[in-house]
C-alpha cells in the first residue's frame, strides 16, 4: 500500500499548535491538584465568587446586546447593497485589529464618567471587542439562506418581518448562534479594555492579575483554573447544544 | 386577469423590453424561450420581488406595480422549488393559511385535501431535504396552491427532474388543473411543456417577447425568422384521437400510440416526404397536399403545404426541389411515418 507521506507531514506539523495549546491546560490543572488546599480555600473566598459572578453576567450581557443589535446590523449586510456598505464592513472589523488597552482608553476619552468602574463601564468594553462575532456570524449565515425561500414567503402573504423570524432566522440559527458563543467567550476572556475602563467591580480576569501582582502565581493559578474550568464547560455545552440543533435539520 | 403593459428591465445581464402581455382567467399560459432570455425577471417582476424601470402590472384591472409582494397574492414556484428547510412538508404547504390566519381545522383540512390531490399525504410529517426533486416539486405547488392565489406563477416546473418524472409529472399538472381550476403563468424553455400545458403560449426571445398566440398558431405560423429558427419550424397539429388515429379537419392521420382526445403532434419538417406520386407502403401516413409557397435557404428549401386546413412545413434539398419540379400551387403527395409523429 502507498502511504500518503505529504498528510503525515502535515499532520505532524499541525499537532504543534494542538499541543502547545493543550499543554498548559493540561499542566496548570495538574499543578493545581497537587495543591489542592489552595484550591479548596480559594472557592471559600468570597471576593473569588464575587468576581466570577461579575465576569459570566457581564459576559452574559454582553452577549445578549450583541445579539439584538448584531443580528439586524448582520441581516441589512447580508441583503442590501448601498453606499458606505464596506466602511460599514470595515468598521465592524476595526475593534478585531486595535489593541485592548486603547480600546479601553477610547472608551473612556469618550464616555468618561459615565462607564467609569462600573458594570456598564464592564460591558461596554466586552462589547466593544467581542460584537463583531456576532455581526459577522449572523452576516454569513444570512448569506447562506436563499433568497428565492424569503421571496416565496412573501407571496405567499407574509411580511419582511414576519420572513425574517419565520424562515431567515430559522434558518440562519446554527450560524448566529455560533457568532453569540464567540461573543460571550470573546467577552469573558477580555481583560485589558476592562483594567482601564472598569477596574471595580471587580470581575474574575482582573483579579487573577491582582492575585498575581499582590501575591505570586500560588496565589493567582486557583482563580485562574476555576475561570478556565467554567469558560471551558459552557463553550463546550454551548457549542454541542447548537451542534445538535443544526443537525435535526 | 393578469396584464402587463410595457415592462422593461435592466437587471444584471439581463435586458426586458417592453413586454406586455395579457393572462386570461383559468388560462394555462407559457412563456417559452431560451434560457438567458430574462425570463425568471419577468416571472418576479409580476410576483413583485424585483421592481420593472417602466411598465404597468395590473391584476384584475388593479395596478399592483408598486405593491409588495406580499400585497398581490400571486403564488410563486421557483425554479428550485425554494422550500422551507426548518419546516415539514406540512408546515410548508400551511405556511399561506397561518399567514393569513385561517382557523387551525381548516388549515389542516385544506393541507391534507391538496396532499391528496398531489399524491404527497405520505410525505407531510417530512423535511424537504429528504424528499426526492419530483416530491420537493409537487410539495412547492401544493404550498403555492392552497393559499388559492388568482394566478399561480411557476419557473421552469420541470427543468431539475429527469426525464421519466419530467414527462409523468406534466401529464399530472393537465390533471391538477382540471381538478384544482387554477390560473397559471409558466415560463420555460421546453417546447414539450408549451406544447403539452400551454393554452396560449408567448415567444421570448432577447428579452422582448415577439410573439403571443395560441400554441398552434405559434408554431406553424412564426411571426418572424428568428422565432422560427428558435422553434426549430415544428409542425404542430391538433385533432381529435381515437386509439391509433388522429382526426383532424377530416384528415386520418395514424398515431405510433394510442390516445384519446384532443392532443397535438409534433412533426418535424425534415421528416416530411414529397413526392410526385403515392408512394404506398404500409407504415405511412399519406396525403395529397397542394405547394403553397417555396423558399429557398440556401442547400435547403423550405416548403410550405396545405392539406385542406390543415398547413405543414416540410424541408426538402434543392436537388430535390429541382427533380420534383417543384412549383406554387401543384398538387403533390406528403407522406410521413407514424413514427415520426411526437405526441404530445
């Protein structure tokens, strides 16, 4: 039998960049079982609780303005043509390219006080790195439902909005939610806009790295293991759940 | 019932001009013409998804031109049937009755009655994307149909099917209309679905339609060059059949199939025989026909006969033309095999 040499390759290339992922998930979860006293002390801490509270609904939040904003903003550029349509585009990538801590800067010379350490000040940084997942997801998808399906519901009688709900976002579903799950995983895993913006309350990002800077990485690995844990299931379940959906099609 | 009064339209590569044309109540009418004519533009200009640069669409003596389609209640099949993937087929074939909403009985009432009529019941509870291109057809006309549209529009019905569902599908849409009276305008590039569907028939050639007739007139009398080149000079010819015989204004012409009814047949020109006398063999069809008109196209020379009411077109080759001495007003004897009579 031949063998195919040139897959092999490849393959043995690409598993680098799968291990070198999973390496320090696998490491820091190792470590921190050693140290399980730590651990146990650390999910005791109620600023521990707090902060994580903090992060997943803000995250949460943030995903869901996403959502109402972002899927309409997806639908008008999966279907319309008019002038300014790739500034537009273009804009809705701009956040993907600037750094996080002006991106937190920005927002804070133009809304000032009014997001400054607060949960607003939180979300309005989430959002400001993690919407164009949604837009971009929902834009593809929409782009993916053929237009003669909205064109027949309408003669069919039903109105735009009504297509909308009943056969574009049905179908587009699998699409816009994956874009909302890279939202809200894009969202909790943000950090540096948030140090700027909103430093209080506190949420679990930021106090990783005020363990770290306080007391060390004994200090700041148990956090950081929860928040991988947490991140991990709920990315994992979430994705599985629409994966699932997407096939009983 | 339907009118179109100078439509024109530039959209994409395609160009419409000044198409006007009239749809009866109850009419199976076709617009038949090469593919890249601009004939699905046409098709979603009167649906209203697409909006015509000029021109008048007006229903019932209403102008609908600037209604949205939802206001006009012109059902549409499209060529890919564009059915509903996050739905069954039954919630595909209510869709128009939810819409519109009609009492939860009735819809059901209604949706299983057009099932049984399309022979799809077995299929309700289904996903489109698991039906085969025959089922997806009928599942989108049964949609189309139950919301009882004024006129139903349908864009190349057959065109996605094979051959053998094609030909058992046409001869069931004859049926459907019977049973289900409805108004159809049809666009398609098969002479077969003109010939075999259509009522009136209109010519569209590069975005203008050059021709409207019914089916039979269109085909023996093109208007223009360029329709006849497209309609490849068939013969049609209608008459009454009883088993293997056609009757036609008096003439008994012999079919290669059985039938019964009115059906028309398609002869090709060049499958026509001329001779100066009866040739007599049993397979064929023959009759004593008189030289209406000769014209010569270069190697061949089209023929133009008229047997009583009946007219054909026949090619022969000049040398023939020339052997036969062929003339205006000669008498002369047409014959053709049962074979190479297309039934329609």
């Amino acid at each position: 039998m031949r063998r195919d040499y040139t897959l092999y390759l490849f393959a043995s290339l690409g598993s680098f960049l799968i291990a070198y992922i999973a390496l320090p998930l696998v490491i820091i979860f190792a470590k921190q079982l050693m140290d399980w006293e730590m651990l146990v002390k650390t999910l005791h801490d109620p600023y521990v609780i707090e902060a994580l509270r903090n992060s997943l609904l803000t995250a949460t939040a943030t995903a869901l303005i996403a959502l109402l904003f972002g899927v309409p903003l997806g639908y008008v550029l999966a279907r319309k043509e008019f002038p300014g349509k790739s500034l537009v585009q273009a804009l809705v990538d701009v956040p993907i390219v600037i750094p996080h801590s002006v991106v937190g800067i920005m927002l804070l010379v133009t809304f000032s006080s009014a997001i400054l350490d607060s949960y607003a000040g939180i979300i309005a940084a989430m959002l400001f790195v993690s919407a164009p997942f949604t837009v971009n997801a929902a834009r593809d998808g929409f782009l993916a439902v053929d237009e003669k399906v909205e064109a027949v519901a309408r003669t069919l009688g039903a109105s735009r909005l009504r297509v909308f709900f009943s056969v574009s976002l049905p179908i587009a579903f699998p699409s816009v939610a994956s874009g909302v799950i890279m939202t809200w995983a894009r969202a909790i895993s943000e950090v540096g806009a948030i140090l700027i913006v909103a430093y209080y309350p506190k949420t679990a990002q930021v106090l990783v790295m005020e363990y770290f800077n306080n007391y060390g990485l004994r200090a700041s690995r148990p956090i950081s293991v929860i928040m991988v844990a947490i991140s991990l299931v709920i990315f994992v379940l979430l994705r599985w759940l629409v994966g699932r959906a997407s096939k009983e099609r | 019932m339907l009118r179109a009064e100078g439509i024109s339209k530039d959209w994409k590569e395609f160009r419409l001009r000044e198409i006007s044309f009239e749809v009866n109540e109850g009419e199976h009418f076709v617009i038949l013409g090469p593919s890249g004519a601009g004939k699905t533009v046409l098709l979603e200009i009167i649906a209203g998804i697409i909006e015509p640069d000029s021109g008048r669409v007006y229903l019932n003596g209403w102008d609908v031109t600037d209604l949205p389609p939802e206001k006009r209640g012109l059902a549409y099949v499209p060529q890919n049937y564009a059915l509903f993937p996050n739905m069954s087929v039954y919630d595909n074939i209510a869709f128009g009755l939810k819409v519109r909403k009609v009492l939860k009985a009735e819809i059901e009432r209604k949706v299983r009655e057009i099932s049984k009529v399309l022979g799809i019941e077995h299929l309700l509870h289904r996903k489109p994307k698991t039906l085969s291109g025959g089922e997806q057809q009928r599942v989108a006309l049964a949609r189309a149909l139950a919301v009882e549209p004024p006129l139903i529009l349908l864009d190349e019905p057959f065109a996605n099917l094979d051959v053998q569902t094609r030909s058992r599908l046409i001869g069931e849409m004859k049926r459907w209309r019977e049973e289900l009276g409805f108004t159809a305008l049809h666009v398609t590039h098969s002479f077969e679905e003109a010939v075999s569907l259509g009522d009136r028939v209109g010519v569209m050639l590069d975005g203008r339609l050059v021709q409207v007739g019914n089916v039979r007139e269109v085909f023996s009398k093109p208007a223009s060059e360029e329709v006849a080149r497209f309609l490849g000079f068939e013969n049609i010819i209608e008459g009454v059949a009883e088993g293997r015989k056609l009757k036609v204004n008096g003439v008994e012409i012999e079919l290669p199939i059985e039938a019964r009814g009115r059906v028309r047949v398609g002869l090709r020109p060049e499958d026509i025989i001329l001779s100066p006398e009866p040739v007599r063999t049993s397979a064929r069809n023959e009759f004593k026909a008189i030289v209406e008109a000769i014209e010569e196209l270069g190697p061949l020379v089209r023929v133009r006969l008229s047997l009583g009411d009946l007219s054909l077109t026949a090619f022969i080759t000049r040398s023939s033309m020339l052997e036969l001495g062929m003339e205006k007003g000669r008498e002369i004897y047409v014959s053709f095999k049962a074979s190479a009579l297309h039934v329609f």
